[in-house]
C-alpha cells in the first residue's frame, strides 16, 4: 500500500509538473505570437537604417532609399601625397542581397523555438538589433574610375630607350623606377572599409601601391650595336608626304624584346586629322579615293623590306587590292584599320630598335638594328616573280547629268597581276638556297570612260544610250555625231 501511494503521489507530481509546463508553454507562445508576423519588430536597424514595424516590402523601398543616399558619398583616394575623388555611385556600390537582408529582419524574433524568439525579443527593449549590410563594388566599374582618376596620379616606370646620336651611333638612356596602383587590392581594401568601418558618411582610403620596374632596361639595350636589315623608298610629295612623315614618326624609335611582336596598324592608327593624318590619295574598291591616311602603306610597306632583310619572323602580311608604283610585286605591304595588318615578331634572342626617318634627299628609310647572330658572310635578296597578268580593259558608262556626247576619264586604270616573292640566300656571295615566301594577286581595274546623254530631245538620248550598249568605240563615236547633227 507504501508502494502504491509512493507511485501514486509521484505520478501526480508530474503529471502537475508538466501541466505548469504546458501552462507556461503556451502562455509563451501566445506572448510571442501577439507581435505581427507581417511587420519588422521594434528596434530592428538594417545598418544604420530603422526598419522598426515595417512590412515586407516597406522595408525593400526603405532600403533601396538608404542605398540611393549612400551613393552620393564621395570617397577620397590616396594615392601617395596626391589623391582622386568618386562617389560610391561612381564606383559601383550595392548591396549584395538586399532581399536577404530585408528577410532576415523581418524573421528576427519570429524564426527557431519559443524560447529563443522570447529570447530575441525581450532583448529588444534593451537593445536594437542590427542585421549586418553586406555593400560590395561593382569590380569592373570600380576598375575603371581607379584607372581614370588615380592611376594617372602614380609615377609610372620609364623604359631604357635609345637616341641616335648621329648616322649610325645611339645613346642609350637610363630606365627609371616607379609605382602604381594595385587595383584589385584597392577595390578589396575599400570594400573592407565599407564593411567594418565605415560610418556612412564621406570616406578617405588609402589605395595600395606596388613598386613597379621597367620592362626595358639599359642593359638589354647594349647588345644593339649591329645593322640587321635597310630599306627606302621615294617620300614623294603634296598631302601624302605628310601622312608618310607621321607614320613613320609613330614607329620610329619602337624597340621589340625577344619574342614581342608589332602591329603596324596598331602602332599608325587611328587615322584621322587629331592623329596628324591629312586626306590623300589610297585605294578603295578598286579606285583611288582621297582619305585620311592616305598613303600609310608605303609605310608599312618600307618596314615590311626592312623586315625581311633583317630576316624577322613575318606574322601577317597582305598584298594591296592593285600594284603600287613605289616596290616590285609582291614587295609592299598594305594595312586598313581593322581589315588588313601587317604584324611582324623579334625572333632575334635579344632586343631590335627600328629607326625610321625621311632623309634630305626625300627617302624614307626603316633601318632595323640588333645583335647580328647570322653566320659571317651570309647575306639575303629577295626577288619578284610575275606570274601572271590581266591587260585591263576600256569601259563606256552613260553618265545622264552630262552634255551629250561628252565623254569624261574616270577611274585608276591597273593591269591585273599574280606575283610570287622569292627569298635567296647567298653564303660568300654563292647562292645557298631559294624559296618562295610569298604569292600576291593584284586585281585589274579598268579604264572608265563616261559619256554623256543628257538633251531635250529624248531621241538624241536614245542613239547615244544604244551605242554605249555595244561598247564599241566607233560605233558610240558614230552614234554622237549622229545625235548632234539631228
């Protein structure tokens, strides 16, 4: 009987304990259920913003707003002793998930056990909780404003270069050391800053500097002592000589390291009047038009007979559309922005320095120099082959706006030809080997003749505009002078 009142009063124990415990439970619960599960609790701070009893999507607007008014704070770059300014708009600033951070507000207090959104929310009215932003730049466009504001602020390195001191003879100039922006590091300090410092105000962050050494140094340049391959070519005068002097300006003095490579459309271009080109005469479809630039492949085209005199090795390399007057057959080298290059790499083992200049007597001259490893005795000629040629031929085109019966040249008549370069190498002046290094197709142009119909009498027209049919010569000869007796 002990035993069972022992058991009984036991069972009644607990059966009190967790009756209490469902009591306090579910008064728990129904306290931590009064707060609106549609609204931000009391003292809930995104960042520095008060989100305090906002819904979902008041929230969202709230934050976009605070974000539009971080984005006017302007940032101080230091870079060294100088500085650049942008605004964190400029630099790309944004939230990494504004959605995530809007949803964590609203589920504070309300998310996990009873007890520990009772926890969470009685510590509310001790103290606000703030849901951590989480700002980021934009990489690209932050790269960007570092690259215009603050990297020009740096003292960049400078290149050993060479001045020719007379025919011949250079000097050789000193490199110098300097320093530049490490963007990426920057991008990242700034963002750490934001992230852990920054008051949301007006900002100032030192940028990171890196030493930065000059590519080409003094010493590489001592080994440039020999004469590697000359070429010239008559200037000529009028615009075109001036678009000659400016690309020949723009490579003159380029020094190529072993294994670099040269883009002559690159280097010469953009071709227009800011650049220092005049409108000249060049080909274009088959005729000679005047554009700016016009003439820039006899440029090419002279260092491309440098080029291979020094026996470089050619990458790219393209024949005009007609042949040009100024080198043999598959001699020149013709270039257009973003069409035709011609592209040409060091394969020497050490530097090559490209000296360019039009002389006294009118020739412009690319002499390229280096270390000559060639064997002693070793020299290279390089001979045109025709192959082929188209004679052109005599075109008769009505012109309707001219007088009848006038006839009027048009055109840059050209005879069609298909070349072949050969490159001959000879050892003690003994021809040693012979190859073909490039074919070349040159089309015809044909000689235009236009012939006008133009009268008030539509009969007259009509005899000339049939003659011109035939393309016969004396048959439109004829034909006009029959229109102009009537």
């Amino acid at each position: 009987m002990k035993k069972q009142r022992a058991y009984l009063v036991c069972g009644l124990v607990f059966v009190c304990f967790f009756a209490v415990c469902g009591i306090v439970y579910g008064g728990l619960r129904h306290y931590v259920n009064r707060f609106p599960q549609n609204r931000v609790l009391q003292n809930v701070y995104i960042g520095t913003l008060d989100v305090s009893g906002m819904k979902e999507k008041e929230a969202r607007q709230a934050v976009d707003a605070h974000h539009q008014e971080h984005l006017g704070n302007m940032v101080t770059m230091g870079v060294g002793e100088k500085s650049a300014k942008a605004s964190l708009g400029e630099l790309g600033l944004k939230y990494k998930d504004a959605d995530q951070l809007v949803k964590q507000a609203m589920d504070y207090g309300k998310k996990g056990s009873v007890v520990q959104r009772l926890r969470e929310i009685r510590g509310l009215s001790k103290e606000k909780h703030v849901v951590k932003e989480a700002m980021r730049l934009d990489p690209e466009t932050a790269k960007a404003v570092i690259n215009e504001r603050a990297v020009p602020l740096t003292v960049r390195a400078e290149n050993a270069y060479i001045e020719r001191t007379g025919e011949g003879s250079f000097s050789v100039v000193e490199e110098k050391e300097g320093y530049t922006v490490d963007v990426e590091a920057s991008i990242e300090s700034m963002e750490q800053f934001i992230e852990k410092n920054w008051d949301h105000e007006d900002l100032s962050v030192d940028l990171t500097l890196v030493k930065e050494e000059p590519k080409i140094k003094a010493a590489d340049l001592a080994t440039i002592e020999d004469e590697l391959g000359s070429f010239s070519t008559d200037a000529g005068g009028g615009d075109r000589w001036q678009n000659l002097s400016t690309g020949v300006g723009k490579l003159n003095g380029t020094i190529l390291m072993p294994g670099e490579s040269l883009s002559v459309c690159d280097a010469t271009a953009p071709y227009d009047a800011e650049h220092g080109y005049v409108e000249a005469g060049s080909y274009e479809n088959g005729q000679v038009v005047d554009s700016y630039g016009g003439g820039i492949c006899q440029v090419s085209t002279t260092l491309y007979n440098a080029v291979l005199y020094a026996e470089l090795q050619v990458d790219k390399r393209y024949p005009h559309s007609m042949l040009v007057n100024y080198v043999k057959p598959s001699r020149d080298a013709a270039i257009a922005e973003g069409i035709l290059d011609f592209v040409f790499t060091n394969n020497y083992d050490t530097p090559i320095y490209i000296a360019g200049e039009i002389d006294a007597a009118n020739q412009m001259r690319f002499t390229i120099y280096g270390k000559d490893t060639r064997p002693e005795g070793r020299t290279v000629e390089y001979e045109s082959e025709t192959l082929e040629t188209e004679e052109y031929s005599v075109v008769y085109k009505e012109d309707a706006e001219a007088a009848l019966g006038s006839m009027e040249y048009s055109g840059s008549p050209h005879t069609g030809t298909t070349a072949q370069l050969w490159k001959v190498v000879y050892q003690d002046g003994v021809e040693e080997s012979r190859e073909v290094i490039n074919q070349s197709v040159y089309e015809k142009s044909d000689q235009i003749i236009l012939v006008g119909t133009a009268s008030d009498d539509p009969a007259k027209s009509k005899i000339v505009r049939d003659a011109i049919a035939s393309q016969d010569q004396a048959q439109i000869s004829a034909a006009i002078s029959q229109a102009q007796s009537l």
